[in-house]
C-alpha cells in the first residue's frame, strides 16, 4: 500500500509540476533502477529543462528546473520560485546539533542558518530565525519565530509572532497570537485569555482553539511588570509602560484607607499591640503559620470540623488583609508623631504611610522584602490582638490583685462577710487558730527569672536522659527523639511544673498570670518549643535579649522560667 501510495503521489505530482510550466517540447526520459537505495530514478529532459524524480526508502523528491517538491519522514515540501510552501511533522530524531539556548532576564536568540534544540527564555524574548529540532518557549516574554521549528511553540504572558513553518502547536496564553503571510502550523493554533490575528496565507492544519478570546488583549504591561519589576525583586517601577500596576497600587491603598475609617476602634487598638508588643506580635505571626497545617488536619480528622475550613481560611484572609491596613497604618502614626503632629485619625495615618511604602516598593530587592514585612506584622499584630482580647475576657487578673483593684485577700475577706475587729495588742491569737497563709501559685511570678545559661543547662541533662532512656529500649538515632521531649516536657510541666533538668538546676515552669500549669499551657509551651528550634534555635535565643527572659515558647504559652531558693522544694 506504502509502494502504491508513492507511485500515486509522484504521478500527481508530476501532473501538477507539468501544469504548472510551459507546454512541454520534445524530449527524452530516462528510467534507472537498482541504485544504492533500492529505489528508481525517472528523469525527463524537456526544452525547459530537466525533471527529475527519486524514489526511494528516505521518501520521494521531485526536481524540474528552479522547483523542487519533497515527500518524506518529514513531511512534504514544495518550493518554487514565486512561492514557497513546507510541510513538516515532528521528528523523534535526537537532536543533530545539541545546542540548547535557554536565557533568563535576557533575549534568546538564534540567528538565521544556525540550529538548536530548544529556544526558552524567561522575562525575555525568544527570537527565531534558524531552525529549532524541538519547541520555542517564551515565558514573560515574546515569541518572535522567521525560522522552522520542529515541535511546538509556547507563549506565556507574552505574544507570539509567527511568520514561519511550526510541526506541533503554536500556543499563547495571556497573550496575543498573530500568524503572519507565511506561518504554517502543522498542529493547533491554541490561543488562551488572548486574541489571534492571521494573515491571508497563513497555514493552520490542525484548527483553531480559543478560550475567552480578547480577555486579556495585549500582554505588554504585564510583560512589562515582569521585566522592570518582577525580576528585580520590587512591585513598582517609575515607568509608564506598567501604569495599570501603578492603578492597582493606589486602588488597594484607598481601599485600605477605608477600612481604616470604618473599623477606626478596631484598627487603633491593633496599631497600639503592634506598637508596644512588636516581638510578640511577630511570635503570633510565625506560630499561626506554623500551627494552620496541624489546625487544618485536626479539622479535617473531626469530619464535622471539614465545613469550618472554609471559614478559618476567610478569617484568615480577612486577618491578612486588615492586617495590611493595621501596618501600613503604625508606620503612618510613627511619621506623624516624629513630625509632632497631632492627627489621630486612621485613615490619615494609613494614607501617609501607604506614601512611603509604595515608595519602597520602587526599591530593587527591598521593595518583596518591605511587602512581605508588612504583611507579617500587620497579621501578628490582629492574631495578638484578639489572643489579648480573650485573656481579657477570662477575667485574668494580676498577681495578688483581684477584679477592682482589691488583693487577692481583701476579696477573699469581702466575700466571707464583713471584717471583724482585730483583737487589742498583747491579746495572744487563741489556741490553733493561724493567719491565712498568702495564696502559694501566686508567689512563684516574684521569683528571679531564670537565665539562658542555666536553662540550657536544665535542657541539656533533659536531653541526655530522654537519650539515655531510648537507648535502653534499643532505639538508636535521633528519629522520634524531639518529638518524645516535648511529650516528656508537657508532662512533667503541668504535673511537677519542671522537669528532671529543672530540678537539678532549681528552676520552674509558671504561668504569668499566677495560674497552675494546666494540660493546655504545657502541651502549647511544647509545640511552641518546635517553633523556637526551627527558626535556627533563635526562639531560644532570645532568653538571652527578653526583659522577662522568656523564649518564644514562653511568649506563646505565657509562661516564665523562674529560679527557686534552694531552701524550697520542687517537688
């Protein structure tokens, strides 16, 4: 069928190159078998010249004077000398020059009469004018193709240019696709998000797929961004070309302003826990982040809890963004005061500081950093916020002092009934009767804070008895190790409130507001301590810098590590 179809496809052929020319004159032809090939060679000799046709295992080729038609493995050809028309197909050939031209930040670029494998550029061009064995890509960048290419085309936020033959599919999305006079697609012309323009004699075999054609007409000021911004580590640009950047910019900082107006208590009493508890605020950050994995698994585990998620992801987003306005907001009020101005209102302050961060996002490096900064404390400082605002609610009072400002037993006393009249000097106190003794989980938050020394001290013989007792198990390695330490802590915390390490070195776990350690302080002290050592062990650090010498595992549980007189038992 394969030896049919030739000979049929020659005779076509030749009918049509014999059309095409002048009638013919009187001639010869020539018939030659056996060649090296294994094919047949035809050759007729006309007064115009001489046709000639091969026949062979590498595919037919016709020649008759400045005409030459090709049928083959890749594909069929026909050039002559008013036109020009290639077909081609992929071929799974290795490539024959193994030139690979792959550029990022800069143009790719492959001349004419040179050949490569692949064509790829980010946040640059691609231009094309030799051939590609394999696929052009552009991404952020535009396709420019004069050349062959051998497979297929991609454009991504970019547009593609083709003037030339393409074997696959010539793609481009968020971007514009424009087939010039002598494009030739094999394949599909695939166009997403963007708009096709085609000329006349354009070529496309394979047929034409577009979705929401014209959305995103003209990529060039994203391209733009992507180019003067994106990769310069910054959001803006002093250029004109990314104006619609600039438009969004100022949009969300108006939008921010707004909210500021409209949530004006909400938004002070956050820039007022961003302004005195910074480091804290910065700690509930990093702790939310951390813990929404383990949140979202203890949702999903409940079953029931899988509908709340939608709902914790919002709240979360709605954090991220009123976190945004708190932050740019402080920055604002820091200014003003600076300037010794008297302007209290939100809105105003979230307007000047939105000035200067965009001002800083103009900076290349610093503007993602100053971005990203924003967005930390600003969501650090709502989650503080309202973990304050539930402590509040508790009613959590003071060491010593009850609600209203009365101690600890002045209320007591108020509450047992009206106070009776001390007893006169020299009188002796009757016979087993005691004064009350003060309220003992309250004294342990007077006691001198414990330093970072010490408590390495305390961790490193934890550590060494928690790996002594894995030993004796067999266990080998440190796999589960961590994990068993804070099991370990948790426990010995709320039972004993230290552990073994604690005891030796007269130290104890208390919670700031005077409470016992319960289940719930204990385990989030020890989840908290995974916190502290994977920010490269900072979070245990920072005991050396606190002014309460709390470790960040601390600051989350609210808790401090004290030193006992030795005179007192731990235990």
């Amino acid at each position: 069928m394969n030896t049919l179809t030739r000979w049929f496809l020659t005779g076509a052929l030749l009918i049509c190159l014999s059309g095409c020319s002048a009638p013919a004159q009187a001639g010869q032809a020539v018939i030659r078998t056996g060649g090296s090939s294994g094919g047949a060679n035809v050759t007729a000799t006309s007064g115009h010249g001489k046709t000639e046709v091969q026949i062979g295992s590498s595919g037919i080729n016709v020649t008759s004077g400045s005409s030459h038609v090709r049928i083959g493995g890749a594909g069929i050809g026909v050039i002559g000398t008013s036109k020009s028309v290639v077909i081609v197909t992929h071929s799974h050939h290795p490539c024959p020059s193994g030139r690979e031209v792959v550029e990022i930040g800069h143009d790719a670029r492959l001349a004419a009469g040179e050949s490569a494998c692949d064509v790829v550029s980010i946040f640059g061009d691609s231009v094309v004018h030799g051939n590609v064995s394999d696929s052009a890509v552009a991404i952020f960048g535009d396709l420019h193709v004069t050349g062959s290419v051998g497979n297929s085309t991609v454009s991504i936020f970019g547009d593609s240019n083709i003037n030339g033959p393409v074997a696959g599919n010539a793609v481009s999305i968020f971007g514009d696709l424009k087939l010039g006079p002598s494009a030739i697609i094999q394949g599909q012309a695939v166009n997403l998000f963007g708009s096709e323009e085609r000329a006349p004699t354009a070529v496309v075999q394979g047929g034409t797929v577009n979705l929401m054609s014209g959305v995103f007409h003209g990529a060039h000021g994203l391209e733009a961004w992507s180019r003067h911004c994106l990769i310069l580590g910054r959001l803006l640009a002093p250029r004109l070309d990314i104006g619609w950047a600039w438009t969004v910019a100022i949009g969300i900082l108006l939008f921010y302003a707004l909210l500021a107006l409209l949530f004006h208590d909400g938004t002070q009493r956050c820039v007022r826990t961003l302004d005195e508890h910074p480091g804290a605020s910065i700690l509930a950050a990093i702790a939310m982040v951390l813990l929404t994995p383990i949140l979202m698994l203890a949702l999903v585990f409940t079953i029931v809890g899988i509908f709340a998620i939608p709902l914790f992801w919002l709240a979360l987003l709605c954090a991220g963004i009123f976190g945004r306005v708190v932050a740019i907001g402080w920055l604002g009020g820091r200014i003003l005061r600076g300037l010794r101005s008297g302007i209290t209102q939100p809105a105003l302050h979230v307007l000047l500081g939105g000035l200067l961060v965009l001002a800083l996002y103009m900076v290349p490096v610093l503007g993602l950093i100053v971005y990203a900064l924003i967005g930390l404390l600003g969501f650090g400082a709502v989650i503080y916020t309202l973990l304050l605002a539930m402590r509040a609610a508790r009613g959590a009072s003071p060491p010593g002092v009850a609600s209203g400002g009365f101690t600890a037993a002045e209320a007591t006393a108020g509450a047992a009934g009206p106070a009776t009249e001390p007893p006169p000097a020299g009188t002796a106190e009757p016979l087993g009767v005691a004064a009350a003794p003060p309220a003992a989980p309250m004294e342990f938050t007077t006691l001198p804070r414990a330093g970072f020394w010490l408590r390495m001290l305390a961790l490193l013989i934890d550590v060494v008895l928690v790996g002594f007792a894995l030993s004796l198990i067999g266990h080998h390695g440190t796999n589960g190790m961590l994990l068993l330490l804070a099991a370990y802590g948790a426990v010995m915390w709320k039972l004993r409130g230290t552990t073994v390490g604690g005891i030796i070195c007269h130290l104890r776990v208390v919670r700031i507001d005077g409470h016992p350690v319960n289940w719930e302080t204990a385990i989030l002290r020890a989840l908290g301590c995974f916190l502290s050592l994977v920010a490269a062990g900072f979070g245990f650090f920072w005991i050396a810098f606190d002014r309460e010498r709390q470790a960040w595992h601390d600051k989350i549980a609210g808790t401090v590590v004290v030193l006992v007189p030795k005179a007192r038992g731990l235990v």
